[in-house]
DNA sequence: CCCTATGTTCCCAA
DNA sequence: CTTGGGAACATAGG
C-alpha cells in the first residue's frame, strides 16, 4: 500500500533498470485494467513521480501512467522467471520483465495526460512550504489529518506517514486545520520532509504488503513511532499509543504529546 | 463468523 | 461550499 516514499523507490529503482530500454512486449493480464494501446516497440524516455502516481514517459511522448492503490506492487523478473499468483499486466524488455502484481485489483493504468485534479503541494518531499500550507488552511475546520490526506491540497502523504508527521509535529490529529499557528505548521513541513527522506532512504515502510521493484522489504517500519503501534510506549513520554478512527481510517497519536 | 488493511471515488446528508 | 459517513472496488490475514 504504497504512499510517496514506496513510489518514489520504485522510481528510483525503474530509472536505473529500465531507461532507454525498449518494450519488447505488453500483456495485459486482468481485463479489469481496461483497454489499453499497446505500447510495444516503444522506448522509456524518463520515469516520472506525481504524489502517489508514477509515469513511464515513453516516446513519441506517451506517458504510462500508474496507481498501485491498496496491494498494487511492481516487480522486475528475470525473462525466464514464473509470473507470480495475482500478476495483471507484463512490460517485457530485452534484459527481464516489469510485472504489476495486484491482489485487490485496484491498480490502475492509463496512457495520456492524469485525469487527476493537480495538487497545490506538488511534492512535499522537495517543496513543503510552512507558509503556503497556513495560508490554504486558514478558515478551513476538518481535522488537520483528513487536510494533510487531501490528495487535491498534498500530492502523496497516505496514513502512515501522516500519523508519524503530527505525532513528529506533536499535533493533535483532531485539530482543526485553520486553528494551527505558523510555528506548528512550521514544525509539520521540517519533520514531515526529513520523514519522507528518511522514509525514502530506507526505501520504504513494509508493515505487510509493500516490496521494493526486487522483492524486497524496505526498512523504515523499524523508525516508526506511533503507526501501528497500539498500546506500545511513547517513544517520548511512554503513555500509551492509542489508536482511533478519523476519517474512517486508523490514527495512531499519543494524547499526552500531541495538543 | 468478526474485523482490519499504507487508496480513491462516489453518493448522500447535515 | 464544506465536511463527514458509508459504500464500493476485491482479497488476505488475524
């Protein structure tokens, strides 16, 4: 279930197997995917990253773009390795193969221009402006949580990392967004940056379902302080973690550091 | 059987 | 217009 440091692995990871390279081959495995043109005899110009999105820029500019989703995951085989269960769509080369692996199925792909709405913050990871962020929050009421998630306001923080970002900030997830002062919001983009660096260095966080584009683990649930953490020790205070749901999603904070 | 899941979208209600 | 809740998508795991 990869947010911003998964993909941005996985990009990483693509650029250096697959640029200039020319597909050999598509196989479109899941007919859910939809109807796709083929993209055979093309070349991968550049691999490209928007929030959670990744985009293979092929030639004769013709942008693959993909979302994983839930349990979307990229894996690159040998030529003469089996496919594994779940596998939807094959990008074949001359030197191995690129496979969606997806068992939920919500993956998807598209060729052209994203259909998505563009985000004020394109890329927290490079660009997490205190000050734009306190000025798209003023007047604002829902929850600073549920705006951090907003895909529309910031390009890629998914649950994990906006739990770890205010537990980092010592935010309450519940407060309202336009209520925060610059100092906080401040506090929010210098530790939500060096998370997603972080996050990214050690190639992601695997709780469960997320594998580099070889297989394997990334290493950042080892950082974790608070995500998943239920009942655990503060890492600052050592009151209990506790878990609720905001937004219909799991939230893990600690009530005694985060105001 | 129950509940949960790192995501997004859509519909409905307040 | 804003926000929240619930459902949907489909599957695995505790």
């Amino acid at each position: 279930m990869p947010e911003l440091p998964e993909v941005e692995t996985l990009r990483r990871q693509l650029e250096a197997t697959i640029i200039d390279e020319r597909i050999q081959e598509q196989k479109i495995l899941d007919e859910k995917l939809g109807d796709l043109e083929n993209t055979a005899g093309r070349r991968i110009l550049a691999v490209e990253r928007h929030g959670k999105y990744l985009s293979l820029c092929l030639d004769s500019s013709i942008m693959l773009q993909l979302h994983l989703r839930m349990t979307g995951r990229l894996l690159w085989q040998k030529l003469a390795d089996r496919l594994p269960g779940h596998s939807r769509f094959v990008l074949r080369f001359a030197g191995g193969k690129l496979v969606l692996v997806d068992p939920r199925r919500f993956a998807t792909i598209s060729l052209g221009t994203p259909k998505t709405r563009i985000a004020l913050i394109k890329d927290p990871l490079h660009t997490f402006g205190a000050a734009l962020l306190w000025k798209i929050a003023r007047g604002r009421q829902r929850p600073i949580k549920t705006f951090l998630l907003d895909q529309t306001i910031i390009a890629g923080i998914g649950n994990i990392y906006a739990c770890e970002m205010l537990f980092a900030a010592a935010v309450s997830p519940w407060r309202e967004a336009g209520s925060l002062s610059r100092a906080e919001f401040r506090k929010i983009t210098k530790t939500g940056r060096d998370i997603l660096q972080q996050a990214t260095d050690c190639r992601g966080t695997s709780i469960s379902d997320w594998r580099d584009l070889h297989g394997k683990k990334g290493e950042y649930q080892f950082q974790l302080a608070v995500y998943g953490k239920e009942g655990l020790p503060c890492p600052s205070c050592g009151a209990a973690i506790r878990r609720d749901s905001l937004g219909g999603r799991g939230t893990y904070y600690c009530e005694k550091c985060q105001k």
